[in-house]
C-alpha cells in the first residue's frame, strides 16, 4: 500500500507551497524616490565691469602660440573675457602643426608640455616631424570657462584688401566662419561684409557685433570712407599692434582725429549713428617681448553688465556701456540730465589728467584734402575745423564731472596717467582710458 503523509505535515506543505508563490509573484519594492533639490537661481553680481580682448592671434593663423596657452595668459592675467579672431577662420576642425622645426615653434611648443603635460598636448610623427594637434575652440575652452569669471567667445577676422587698401573686420560671437565680400568701392565693402555678418548673426539668433580694425594700418580706410557706413557702429581707437599707427603722421590723422571727424558729421549733418571705440591687444607674439612687437596686454576694453557671458558682453557694448582702457582704471561712469561723471580708481604715486573732448552744435563739418607739394589732393583724411574733437574741459580731481552746456552733439573723456605702461605699444607711453561718446539727455 502506498505510504501517506501524515495530516500536518500534508497542512505544512500546503502552506509553504502558497507561501512561495505568493513571494514569487509579490513585485520588489522601489526604492525611495530622491529628494529633488531646485538649482539655485542665477545670480546677479553687478552690474560691474569685465575686463576683455576682442582680437588676438593664435597658431590657428598667424600667431605665434598655441591657443590653449593664450587663453592661459589671459585668464591668469585678469582678463573676464577673450575672443581669438583669426583671419578669415574659426578655431575648429583637424588640425596639425609642425611643433618643432622653428626655433619660436619649438620653443612655444616646450611651453605648451611644461603647462599641460603629455595627457592634453597630442603629438605624432610625421616623416621625421614632431606634429602636434591645434585644439579647436569647443575642446579647450573647456578648461577655462568658469561661470561669472572667464568666458572664451568666439569669433573671426574678416580679412579682406580693396585694390591693395587692408580692410579687416572683427565679428565677434559669430557661427560660423564668413568668406569676405568685395564691394564697388571702400564704403560698400564695409557694407556688404558688414550685411552678412549681420544675417549670420540673425539666422543663429544670438546677439553680436562687428567693429572696424585699426583703420590707419597701411592707411586702410579715412573718414570719409566711414561716415557713411550706417551699419558700422564700433571701430579700433587703440590697437596695441605697432604697426597699425594710432598716432598717424605729418598727412594721416591719427584714430582719435578720425573718430571724432566721424562722430561730429555723423551726428551733426547726416543723423546716423553713434560709433563706439573699441582697444584691443591685436597680439601675435608671446615669446618676444618689448616695443616693436605685437605682445598682449597692451590695450583691453571694460564692459558692465549684470554676468558674464557673451550675449551680456554683446549686449551691454552695443548700448555703449563701456570704456577702453590701456591701464587706466575707471570705477564708474555716470551721465545724468547735468553732467558725465567719471570716478577714476587711483593708484598712490599716480597723478591723473582727464579731458574731456566735445563737438558742438553749429561747428562746420566743411573739409578740404590734404595735398601734396604739387597741390594734388592725396587719398587721406581730410582737414576739418578745429573746433571738431575739442578740449572743452580738464581736471586733475579722482572724480572729475563736466557739466553739458546743452550745445554739444557729444562728450566723451580721455584720462591720461603718468603711470609708465609697462609693455608700451611705443616708447613713453603711459596707461590711459577713453570713455564712449554720450550725448546729453534732454
């Protein structure tokens, strides 16, 4: 006879049978969902000024250093912002470079290994050649780009000749890289280039800017060939590069005679726009130093704006609030319905001369050309009043004012220190700042 459980044992098994499968179909428990914990809101810490280049040169182009080692100085040098505007390309994209064969390529390249070391600086031989890799712009910014302290932005040197006349355009948070247009004439190459940069920045829609370089480089462009260009707002009034001859000479008009020319026929007979001054280092060496070369931290401009980034940059220098400085440091600029206040942050053993330089209501914008020993006009800024671009004002306080007379088209303020530069553009050069053309409020 076949042999049977007993009554409990039966019970038993009954039971951890239902058991085990009601543990099997049971579902696992989720764990606790996490406590989510809102970002901090962004915060504002200015207004206050950023300190910032807009045209450099690496070995993307036509400078001597990596990019990467650029940023570097800038970012350990103070600077909030920095752009690498090279001619005619953006900072993308492959590409290698024979590291070591030039003496100054090989020296930069030395460098370029004792900053980074052998996990960031790639190299490969090539045929018996050390070539190292560029790294393009989204790559190594990420090194440097640190919220409310430094930002890299991207942008180009339009790089363009109309019948051998240099014409060279900064675009400053551009896209994509732009190819130069010619036009019919100086005016309307501007134009055009200035048109296409414009539309790029629209399609991408960002905010950006675009400025005329160093205008009396090779005597690129006069006044004349500016005034009319309605699309330019913003031209180079300092360029640390010492070619691009600030100064001008015996039959050039220097780019502050220039500006000051285009601002008073620009607002006192034609009704166009207002255009800002922009300083710039237009560096290309990093390993020769001193006069006679194209070295950084020469000339900067300072914009205030809430944070930093590049559309606030953009945004703040296209309302004009800004100053260019070559050392000179301004604490804060005010205008008011009365007066343009400057308060200038003084360093002990420094004395400070600011003038401030106006064109007023009624002043002739009659010109004629400058000529040569047999009377032929030459192809130069022409001469105009006197009373254009002139000193109206001067001070020597920490916090010098001019109040508005209600006759002028403009003010704008020139500090001078007798601080020597420490890496002068030219010999007795000392550290300056020049505030944006305001007119006064009504």
């Amino acid at each position: 006879m076949p042999r049977t459980l007993p009554h409990s044992l039966l019970i038993a098994g009954i039971t951890l049978a239902i058991f085990s499968v009601a543990l099997a179909m049971r579902q696992p428990e989720a764990p606790p969902a996490p406590e989510l914990k809102a970002s901090p809101a962004p915060e504002a810490i200015g207004p206050r000024y950023w300190k910032g280049n807009l045209h450099t040169h690496s070995l993307w182009s036509d400078g001597d250093d990596y990019p990467d080692m650029i940023a570097d100085w800038y970012a350990s040098h103070g600077y909030n912002f920095l752009t690498l505007s090279e001619h005619n390309v953006i900072a993308e994209g492959e590409r290698w470079i024979d590291g070591m064969s030039a003496p100054l390529r090989k020296l930069a390249t030395e460098k370029y290994r004792k900053r980074f070391g052998p996990s960031w600086v790639e190299e490969r031989d090539e045929k018996g050649k050390t070539m190292v890799r560029l790294k393009p712009l989204r790559e190594f910014r990420t090194l440097f780009d640190t919220p409310n302290k430094f930002v890299m932005i991207q942008g180009e040197e339009v790089t363009h000749a109309f019948k051998k006349q240099p014409l060279h355009m900064n675009a400053i948070n551009l896209r994509d890289v732009l190819k130069p247009i010619e036009g019919q004439d100086m005016p309307e190459s501007l134009r055009v280039n200035l048109r296409q940069i414009a539309d790029q920045q629209k399609k991408a829609g960002w905010p950006g800017l675009t400025f005329l370089n160093h205008p009396n480089y090779k005597w690129g462009q006069t006044a004349e060939e500016i005034i009319p260009v309605e699309e330019l707002r913003f031209f180079e009034v300092y360029n640390g590069h010492p070619a691009v001859a600030n100064e001008g000479d015996a039959t050039h008009a220097s780019t502050e005679r220039i500006w000051d020319i285009i601002l008073a026929v620009r607002l006192g007979k034609l009704q166009l726009p207002m255009i800002y001054g922009v300083a710039t280092d237009d560096a290309h060496y990093y390993h020769q130093i001193g006069i006679g070369k194209p070295n950084p931290g020469r000339g900067w401009v300072m914009v205030r704006a809430a944070r930093l980034s590049p559309e606030n940059i953009v945004r703040s220098m296209t309302a004009g609030d800004y100053y260019c400085s070559s050392g000179a440091t301004l604490s804060d600029i005010t205008q008011t319905v009365e007066e343009l206040k400057l308060t200038i942050a003084t360093e002990p053993g420094t004395t400070y001369k600011t003038e401030f330089i106006a064109t007023l209501q009624g002043t002739s914008t009659d010109s004629k050309p400058v000529t040569d020993a047999e009377d032929k006009p030459l192809p130069v800024t022409q001469l105009y009043s006197d009373d254009i671009g002139k000193v109206v004002a001067t001070s020597t306080d920490a916090k010098p004012s001019y109040k508005f007379t209600g006759k002028e088209l403009y003010v704008r303020a020139r500090v001078t220190s007798s601080k020597p530069h420490p890496n002068p553009y030219a010999k007795g050069d000392t550290e300056m700042a020049w505030t944006q053309p305001v007119q006064p409020k009504k």
